[in-house]
C-alpha cells in the first residue's frame, strides 16, 4: 500500500515509500486530526510565503521525518501518516520566527507560544503507538528549510506601518545569509549522510543507546496495570531488540496491530495472543499480528 516498511525500502529497493507514507493514514480520525493541523498551521504560512515554497517545506520535511523513522525503528514496524510534515511546518514558523525576528513585534510571547506548543507536540510523540522519530526528523529538517527558503528583507523597524516615507528599499542582514549558508550545509550533509546510513542498513541505535528513549518512555504504572488487567499484553510495552532471542514468533496472519518499542520486559512464563487496539491519531508504527510465546522465564523491570 505504500506504507513506510525499512526491510522493503533497503532489501527491495523501495525507496519511493520514503514519500508514499506521508499521504496514508490508519484510520479517519488520524487523516481528519493531521488535515486539521494542516489547516491551523499551514493557511498562514501559504498567505505569507506561498504554495511553491510550503509545499517544498511540507514534502520535504515529510521525507525527513521518514528517513529517521527508518533508521530507528527496524523490525516490522510500519508507519504511515502526515505528522513529521506537519512537525516539519512547525519547525519551519520557528525558524522562521528566528530569521526574520527584528520585524516582528511581541516576538518573545510569539516564541514561547510556539515552544510550547512543540514541547506539548512532541511529548505526546512519546507515548505508545506514536512515531516519534518522524516527528522529530521532519521538525529539523522544517527548521532548517525554514532558515532558508523563508528569509524576509529588514526594514529595520518593528512593524512594516512604522515605515517613514523613503525610498530606500528593504535589505537582509548579514546574520540572515550566514544563517542561510549554514542551514543549507547541514541540510545537505545531513540528507546525504542518513540516507547513505539507511541503504547500507546501518541501524541508527547502535551508536545512540538512549535514542529509543525519545520514542517510547516506559512507565511502571502502566505496565502493572496491564499486568494485572490484561495479562501482560505486550503490544502494549516497549520491546528492547536483545529480548527478541527469548521470543518464540509464530506468525498466525496478516491482521494489523500497533506496536510501540520498547522497555525492558519481562514477567512469569506466559503464552498469549495479541489483539489489535484501537488506532491513535498519530504517526503509528503498525506491525503483524503475532502469536508470542515467552519460551523463558523473565522478570519484569519497573
């Protein structure tokens, strides 16, 4: 269908899913909340700058945002979904704001508004069945398009209504071409050397141990709950890679189930079968259905 895969993006060279995923959605409510967003965030960015541009910006970042996805998350996990877009627009009024800041009034009320509304954003990120790592690989490379392709002349004052009658025509300021120069290199070097990282299968977790952290934040809370409740449903824990030794998988059919990474896990000796849950909207990692049996006494880590 598209969907954003690793193994047939590297092993079958089907690289066009980079781009694919960010038009497919799991569900109704995840395709009406993300063209929600798009509308709030991205009328005022098309006003001002244009379709050419913010639709540079949107694809782009998009592309971005798949690109981490895939270097993080392995295994069978798909994702599909408009958020490291949508996060890449976000970060692009950020820079935005940065790049253009002596033009604007009540700049610093615009900037920690914004901050907040990214740190609010990406926290939900965290959480199970969320992408986090589209998320934040289309917010960087949003910010750094937004360095360049949003750059406005200065007038020198605060409001463009403030202007005294000249003739004198509007110029950039030399900060504004540095930062342009400097987020363009790291663009090309970052796009350059995560895509050379991807197609060689180079996984992105191996030199950042914590990395996982920034997708899914495991709680003992949440655990013990479906301990007790739900007798330790595992689609609904962070599974750590080195636990997959332990894990006799026998795939019992094609149905959709969400997945997030994982934790470390463990619990007394259990056979159980997993069920779908409900979609989220949100980036979602979507992976088999599978039947897991714990072949190996574990404990679980709280």
């Amino acid at each position: 269908m598209g969907a954003l895969d690793w193994n047939k993006v590297v092993h079958q060279h089907q690289g066009w899913r980079l781009i694919s995923c960010i038009w497919l959605h799991a569900g109704l409510i995840h395709l009406v909340v993300n063209m929600l967003s798009l509308l709030f965030i991205g009328i005022r960015l098309e006003q001002q700058f244009g379709f050419v541009r913010i639709g540079a910006i949107y694809l782009l970042s998009g592309f971005g945002g798949s690109v981490m996805s895939a270097l993080f998350l392995r295994n069978n996990y798909i994702s599909v979904g408009a958020s490291g877009a949508l996060f890449g627009l976000l970060g692009s009024m950020l820079s935005e704001l940065l790049m253009n800041w002596t033009i604007y009034s009540n700049k610093v009320a615009a900037i920690i508004t914004l901050l907040f509304i990214i740190a609010i954003n990406v926290a939900i990120g965290i959480l199970p069945h969320a992408d986090n790592f589209a998320h934040i690989g289309g917010f960087l490379t949003g910010f750094l398009l937004g360095f360049v392709l949003l750059a406005r002349p200065q007038f020198g004052w605060l409001e463009r209504s403030e202007l005294p009658h000249t003739n004198q025509p509007p110029k950039y300021k030399p900060y504004q071409y540095v930062l342009w120069v400097v987020a363009l290199v790291l663009l090309l070097v970052g796009f350059t050397l995560s895509l050379v990282m991807l197609f060689k299968g180079k996984n992105g977790n191996d030199g950042c141990h914590w990395c996982h952290y920034l997708n899914c934040v495991p709680t003992s809370r949440l655990s013990k709950r479906m301990l007790s409740n739900l007798k330790l449903l595992m689609n609904k824990l962070c599974i750590e890679k080195k636990l997959m030794d332990e894990i006799d998988i026998d795939t019992i059919g094609p149905q959709i189930l969400l997945s997030p990474r994982a934790s470390k896990i463990s619990g007394p000796t259990l056979g159980t079968e997993l069920s779908p849950l409900m979609l989220l909207p949100s980036v979602f990692k979507v992976q088999s259905l599978y039947k897991i049996k714990i072949v190996k006494k574990l404990e679980v880590s709280y």
